[in-house]
C-alpha cells in the first residue's frame, strides 16, 4: 500500500494539544510505566526552562485516523506525564478555590486551562472528554483525574494506575505558584517551551510499515509496543473476545517481555521466526511475521507459540537461569556448550535449538547443543567464516527440525548441509596453527579454550579458577627481548605463547625459572612448553603446531 510520511515538524506541547486535535493510545499499547526517576528527570527539564525558555522532548510519532485524531505509535509516556504535571498545577488553583482566594478568577482560569489542556466537560456529567485518551487499562483512572481533578481511591488498582496516580500526586508537592496567576504562567511557561519533532504517518497504515519506516530514519521505536499492537488488533478484529480473556492475552504478554527484556525481544521474534519460515532480513522480518499471523486464529497461534519459546530463548541467552532446573536432570549437561556460546557472544544456533527443544528428547536436544557448540569454535571463532552463510544453513535445518524432518542430532550433524559448513580436520588445523586472540582483551576467551584443550588431556579445568601465564611475557625485557630473538614483537596474542596456571606469580623470570614451575604443575600445556630446552619463535611454532592437533580432536564431530 502507497503512505505518506509527513516531514517531521517541531511543535511545543502547547502546539500539539490545542485546536481540537485528539490522541488516542491505541487500546494495546503498553500501560504507563514511568516510574519516580523519569517524574524527577522531567522535573528536572522543567526547571531549565526558566533559564532557557525551551526543552527538547524528542520524537512523537502519530498516525493520522482522521483530520482532527491520531494514534500515538510513539510517545505516550512522555505526553500522559505532560498531561499530569498540567492538571497537578491546576489541582493547586483548585485548592486556592476552595480556600476562597480570588475564587472566581481562578476559576475561570481553571475553566480556561481546562479546555486548552485537558479537554472539554460535559454540561450534564460535568465529566471531561480528554483529548488524551489512555490505552484500555489506564483509560479510566485518567478520566477521573482529569475530571476532578484528583486520583481515584479505588480498592484493588493495578500497578499502573498506582503510578498514574502516584504521578499526579508527585507533581501536586512541587512548587508551582503561590497564586493562580502565577501557576497558570507556570503551565503556560511549561507547555510553550517543552518541544517535540512530530512525525505523522498518513493513510491506515499498519505498525509494521510504521517501524520499518521510522526506525530507518533514525527513529527508534519500541518492538514489543508496535508487535502487541498488531497482533491483538488481528485477534480482536471480530469482537468475539470476551475482557477476561483480553487479560489474559496482556498477562502472558507482559510475562514474555519481561523474561526477555526489551533489548532481546527483537533477536527472539527473528530466531522464532526462522525456525518455522524462510529465513527474512531484519529490515523485511515484520512483513514477513505479519503472514504467520494475519487471521484471529492464526494471531492466537503466534502467541500460544511465543508465550511457549520465550523461556526457551531466555534461558539458551543465560545458561544459569533458574528455568533449566525445572527442566529434566538431563539438560544440566547443556550448561557447557551455552557458556560457550555467551562467552563468544555467537547466537546463531539459538534458531535451530529452540526449533529442537520440544521436538527432541532432553539426550538429543544436548547431543545437538554439542554438535553446533563444536561448529561454532571451529566456524566463528577460529576460522572467522561468514555469519550470514551460517544463518542462512541454520534457517534450512531448523525447518526440518520444526516440521520433524529431522529427529535425531544424528540427523542434524550427518546432514549435508550441516557437513558444508562443517571445517574439516585440516582447515580448521591450518587456522589454528598460527592463530592469534588480543591476550588483553581476550583474557577469558582464551582461558576458556585452554581449558577445554586441558579436559581433553585428562586435566579437567574450570577456566574461572585459573590465570593466564605468557611464556614470554607480553611486554618483554631487554633480557627476553636478547633471549627470544627474531619475532619477539609479533608472538604476544600468539595462542601458543600461553599458557593456564593457578596463580601467576612468574611475571617476566627467565624460560629457566619458569620452566621449572611449569613442570612442577598439573597442567599438561604447560609441561608440554617446559619440555623445550629454550623459547623461541621456532620452537613457539613447533608449540602451537602441537596445540592445533590437539585442538583438533578437542572440537570434533565423529563422523564415520
């Protein structure tokens, strides 16, 4: 569908709430959540305005419903805390009222203030139709403040209406005026220098197009928000959905975004995807979401599904979390292969686990780890391939896994894609051999590799209990520097320059002084260094030429 994005103007507050125009938080979007910090650091923005006479509020991004009403896509916190600090002021003209000061200008100004800001009142209800109204679980306690202009004590309210509430009565304390003149030139001063850039979208334009659009602009808007949006609308669209089950629907939404935080939501909606649908660039991965869930019934199956995968994913992402002990004893033994993947930060084969995880038995399923944990350090972090190769491969057999193709991790590691990606013995000893990692800054990295190369020969090590000793030290003395020889500047991130120790008290002592420690230790890559009469680029060469043999049958797939 063709649409219109309007240029972004900048308009004051001010600007944005008068001449008759209406917002409308869509009925599912998330509930107010601005909690006492963003109260104070609005407050705090507040107050320069005194000195400064503007303040710069960011984007708003509003989708046109007809010529005088908009959907705010993005902005809602910012405009309903607005909103509050306006009618917490004018609840202390009120309170001027009450104790008969100048009653009857204060109340024209409250009158005044009331239409400018806050909306028109009913003659018979005396209640105010907003020209903010709230998404379908604050849109009643914020009716209330706004009609009279106090929170409402009802028995039972949920957390956000506490902050709703909780919010007005923050601003209420603050300082505004003694007078009603002067707290209604402190609204004016407020809502004249706060300034948005607005951004309309025309036309009845889904979230999607909005998030792909704006975000490709610079805009950064918030996924689960535009995704929930969508989704319920599609499951709504019959109105055959009673309230109760509407609440559950936002119940086990809210849960889903907080097992996974709003930074890891979008990597889950791409992984969950990939695993039941051709793999989709991110720019092209809501279009391609909006297909698994575009009828009421289908929208239902993407959230069982989601509401069913999110602590899947969360858990891969941590491989500590509380979840996997309610899991079969089994699963413990998968910890090993997950920390490997944190710790390189590789998250491609999330797609394919999450895929195996209710398909495969709990033996299979940690097989299977294995068997990507092995790719990974051979593909990603030694031989350095393409990642974008990898995905692609990765899409194509967690299909095969979903549609129960593949039920086996037998299935997975014989298959032919599998084995394309697969370096072999060679490749991956080549790639070694020479390999280097910024000792600096990879400190961990490469005691956890050493540590694995260490459990293969019988020495099994917790890479967290060791330190990591350079044979030549990494910055070396004018006495190492005569004693190495020839490339002693280029070996310092050399693998084969260091080795696991328990404590690192050699520092820069001799090869002799080390030498003697190192075999005086149970770890066999040391003693292996110590069985060289001297330390040189040669015999370092020789070193890691032996280390990548054993790396080698360290990270192996065994394949007939």
């Amino acid at each position: 569908m063709a649409f219109m994005l309007m240029e972004p103007t900048n308009q004051t507050f001010q600007e944005l709430i008068s001449n008759g125009v209406k917002y409308q938080v869509p009925r599912f979007q998330r509930d107010y959540a601005w909690d006492k910090e963003q109260w104070e650091d609005l407050w705090s923005d507040i107050e320069t305005i005194n000195d400064e006479q503007y303040h710069y509020m960011g984007y708003i991004v509003l989708q046109r419903k007809s010529q005088h009403d908009f959907e705010v896509i993005d902005g809602q916190q910012r405009l309903i805390t607005l909103s509050l600090v306006v009618l917490a002021a004018m609840k202390n003209i009120q309170l001027l009222i009450n104790k008969s000061e100048e009653a009857e200008e204060n109340k024209e100004r409250l009158r005044v203030l009331t239409e400018r800001y806050i909306g028109s009142k009913n003659p018979i209800s005396l209640r105010v139709d907003s020209k903010l109204s709230l998404n379908r679980n604050n849109s009643s306690n914020f009716k209330a403040i706004c009609s009279v202009l106090e929170s409402p004590n009802r028995k039972g309210q949920t957390h956000t209406n506490k902050l709703l509430n909780k919010c007005f009565k923050f601003y209420e304390a603050k300082k505004t005026g003694n007078t009603g003149q002067e707290i209604a030139e402190f609204i004016e001063r407020v809502a004249s220098g706060m300034i948005f850039t607005k951004i309309v979208v025309q036309d009845d334009l889904n979230a999607y197009k909005v998030f792909e659009t704006l975000n490709a602009r610079g805009v950064q808007l918030s996924t689960p928000d535009l995704l929930k949006n969508y989704i319920f609308s599609i499951v709504t669209k019959d109105n055959h959905i009673t309230d109760e089950d509407l609440n559950d629907l936002d119940e086990s939404w809210s849960e889903i975004v907080s097992q996974l935080g709003e930074s890891n939501f979008t990597d889950f909606i791409r992984y969950h995807h990939n695993f039941q649908a051709t793999l989709v660039t991110k720019k092209d991965l809501f279009s391609s979401v909006r297909k698994l869930a575009d009828t009421p019934e289908k929208a239902y199956a993407y959230l069982r599904s989601l509401s069913e995968y999110a602590p899947v994913y969360a858990s891969l992402l941590n491989p500590h979390d509380e979840w996997w002990a309610h899991q079969d004893v089994v699963y413990r033994n998968v910890r090993k292969y997950l920390e490997g993947f944190e710790l390189f930060n590789i998250k491609q084969p999330f797609t394919i686990l999450m895929a195996a995880f209710y398909q495969f038995s709990a033996d299979e399923f940690v097989r299977l780890a294995k068997y990507l944990y092995i790719l990974a350090i051979r593909y990603n972090v030694i031989c350095h391939h393409s990642p974008n190769e990898q995905e692609s491969t990765y899409n194509q057999l967690a299909i095969k896994i979903h549609t129960k193709e593949m039920t086996r991790a037998s299935h997975v590691k014989n298959s032919e894609i599998f084995r394309k990606l697969y370096p072999n013995d060679e490749e991956f000893f080549n790639a070694f051999e020479f390999h280097k990692m910024p000792s600096r800054q990879s400190t961990k990295k490469i005691r956890f590799l050493l540590a694995e190369i260490e459990t293969y020969l019988g020495h099994k090590t917790d890479p967290n209990k060791t330190t990591l000793e350079h044979v030549c030290p990494y910055n070396p003395t004018e006495d190492w520097d005569n004693y190495f020889g020839e490339g002693v500047n280029d070996i310092q991130d050399r693998l084969g320059n260091v080795v696991l120790l328990e404590k690192d008290e050699l520092k820069r002592a001799s090869f002799e002084h080390k030498k003697r420690a190192y075999l005086d230790t149970h770890y066999p890559l040391a003693r292996q260094v110590a069985s060289y009469d001297h330390w040189n680029l040669q015999n370092l060469n020789d070193y890691q030429e032996w280390l990548s043999k054993q790396a080698v049958e360290t990270w192996k797939v065994a394949y007939d």
